[in-house]
C-alpha cells in the first residue's frame, strides 16, 4: 500500500541524524529532550488524485481514531448484507490489541515495568472538547485492560517532589491531547515540569511533535535531492518524491513570486492545528496575503482532495475525502476517511465527518 510505504519512508528520514539536526534546529528548546517514547496515535492524512496518495499533513495526538474502530464494527454489523463476504478491516479487527500495545511498549521505552498503574488523558477543558466522547471510549477500553484511567484537565494536575498528582492519585503516565505542542501555557506548567524531570510518561510529546509533526519538515520530507544527501534509501527518497507535494518556507523576499503562483498552493501557519490560519491560494486577498508573509507559514502545492457520492435526504450530492492512517512507529493501526465540503477538512458538512475503511 503505497500510504503506508509513504509512512514508513517519512518514518526512517526522521531518524537520520542529518535531518534530526535541521528539524531541532528550528523546534524550540523543551524538544531536544528525547525521553524515548515514539508518539501514540500519528496522524498521517492523503488526498487521493491521478498521481496517487498525496501527504498533506503529519499530525501528532490524531483525533478520532477510538470513534472510528467503534463506528466500523457498528456498520459492519448492521450494514453488511447476509448474502455478501464479509467486508474486511484487519487493522479494526485487532485495534484493542494493539491500542495497549502501543501505550505498554511507549511507556517501556522510558520506564522497566510492564505497564503504568494509572493514565491520564489531558487536555484543556476535556468535557467542553469535541472529541470528548473519544476520552470516554479510551478510559473505557484502558480501564478494561487493568489500567486505571482518568480524564483530566491539565489544571487538576500537581507536580511536587517528584510524583505529578491530581486530587492525591499519582499519574505515571499522560495520553497528551493539548495542542500546546511546547507546553509553554502557564497552566501546562506542572506537565512540563514532571515530563522534562523525567517523572511521568508523555505521549506524544514534545520531541515527537518537533520531529514529525512540525509543518516546516515538510519543506525537508518534500525536497529528494537533499534526503539522498542525508542518505535516505533509493526507494524511499524516490517514494517520498512522488507522494510528498512541494513545500517551502514562506519569505518576504519571495513574495512576489508566491502571489503571482498563489493559485497552485496551500499557504499553512507553522505552528497551526484543526485548519486554523489555513488559505488556499486562488480564494487570497492582498490583505491577508500580507498577512501571511508577517507570519510564520509554509506554501505547499495544491494537492485537490477526491470526490465521493453522497445521498442526503434524498438528495445525491458528492464530498470532499481525504484518508487518514492512525499509526505506531510506522505501523498503521486503523484507516478512516472525511468527507467534508468547504476549504478545508471540518465537521460541519451535512452527511460528512469519519467514514470507516473496508477492504472488499
């Protein structure tokens, strides 16, 4: 599959030291603390065109994935017709398995027991959250396995010597859901005590997010040349060169350049999440193209998503789609798709949102 391939490619050019070297370079100063943990649920999302699999964005802590297994096994059952094969999705078929696989071998890589007594899934205001159904299914499932699982706001947590608490339970381990991807926030102050002394588990975190998730690595993920320079393998500097769109760093000095072709690219922030600060080059006024040159963005080429049938209502209509691979150290755990309309990937779109993937 060449998603996946794309993933374990982009995977092994982040452990090149060469790369690891630029991409700190630019990260700020928390990430170049590497407790060892890979970063649990990676987000890797594709557009599919004539040229194949698209990345467009590696993303740490990818929402969704808890809500995607229990929606493809809720369609399989009721959808599937009796006279037809069983529709097929190894990776949900296995996914409980797997989800505390990860978590277990995440906290060995920092820690010598077997497994953490208690996790915390954090994250800012976590009941207001629209993903808040999605900490409920992965208490329920972690709790289930024998580990003691609390939802937390990053408020409820204490750190003094040497234990991160919250209301006196000690937390060996946080699931981070906070898009402080540095935890700078003032209220993220005891979290980033406790990880950077080395006395609670974080995954992901901030080294992971540095390494991969950073939108600014895509200008290096994007640029062949330089990888084989690196010494990325043949197949997966030529992989890499077909599936990652082009990418630079915006510049003033450039902007002439980047307004006369603004109708191929996607300008991102940096530092963005969830689409926010995202523009599509043809839709650009002058005002927020100046905008974006006093910010700190990447310009991308404009990869358009494909198109799937929707009936709504009675009405046939189509959607945009993307795909998303949820993995682990470059293993994929579950596949799932979004529909949307619009610019950019979001909730709001009648008849869209998650899609589970099936194998037929």
């Amino acid at each position: 599959m060449t998603m996946e391939r794309t993933v374990q490619g982009i995977e092994s050019a982040s452990r090149m030291p060469s790369y690891l070297t630029e991409v700190l370079s630019w990260a700020p100063g928390i990430a170049q603390f590497d407790p060892g943990p890979l970063g649990v649920f990676m987000g890797y999302d594709f557009h599919l065109g004539p040229a194949g699999p698209q990345l467009i964005e590696i993303n740490t802590n990818a929402g969704g994935a808890f809500l995607n297994a229990m929606l493809a096994r809720a369609q399989r059952r009721c959808c599937q017709p009796a006279q037809s094969s069983p529709a097929k999705n190894p990776a949900m078929d296995r996914f409980d398995d797997a989800v505390l696989d990860m978590f277990r071998h995440e906290w060995q890589r920092q820690r010598t027991d077997s497994i953490p007594q208690r996790l915390a899934i954090v994250d800012d205001a976590p009941k207001s959250q629209f993903m808040f159904p999605e900490f409920q299914l992965a208490q329920q499932l972690l709790s289930a396995r024998g580990v003691d699982t609390l939802i937390l706001d990053p408020a409820e947590l204490a750190y003094a010597n040497g234990e991160l608490t919250a209301e006196g339970q000690r937390i060996d381990m946080v699931y981070n859901r906070l898009v402080d991807f540095a935890l700078e926030a003032p209220r993220h102050a005891a979290l980033r005590h406790a990880y950077l002394d080395g006395s609670v588990v974080v995954t992901p975190n901030p080294r992971v997010h540095a390494v991969l998730a950073d939108k600014r690595n895509l200008t290096l993920l994007s640029d062949s040349k330089l990888l084989r320079e690196w010494d990325l393998d043949r197949e997966s500097s030529d992989l890499l060169e077909k599936a990652v769109p082009k990418a630079r760093l915006v510049s003033r000095d450039d902007a002439a350049e980047l307004w006369r072709d603004r109708r191929g690219l996607f300008f991102k922030p940096v530092a963005g999440h969830g689409s926010k600060g995202v523009y599509r080059g043809d839709k650009l006024t002058r005002r927020v193209f100046e905008n974006i040159l006093e910010g700190d963005y990447i310009a991308q080429d404009l990869v358009a998503p494909g198109e799937r049938g929707l009936k709504i209502d009675g009405t046939v209509t189509t959607g945009k789609v993307d795909i998303r691979l949820y993995t682990y150290g470059g293993t994929t755990l579950l596949a799932a798709a979004r529909i949307y309309k619009g610019q950019t990937t979001n909730f709001r779109t009648a008849g869209g949102g998650f899609a589970p993937i099936f194998q037929v």
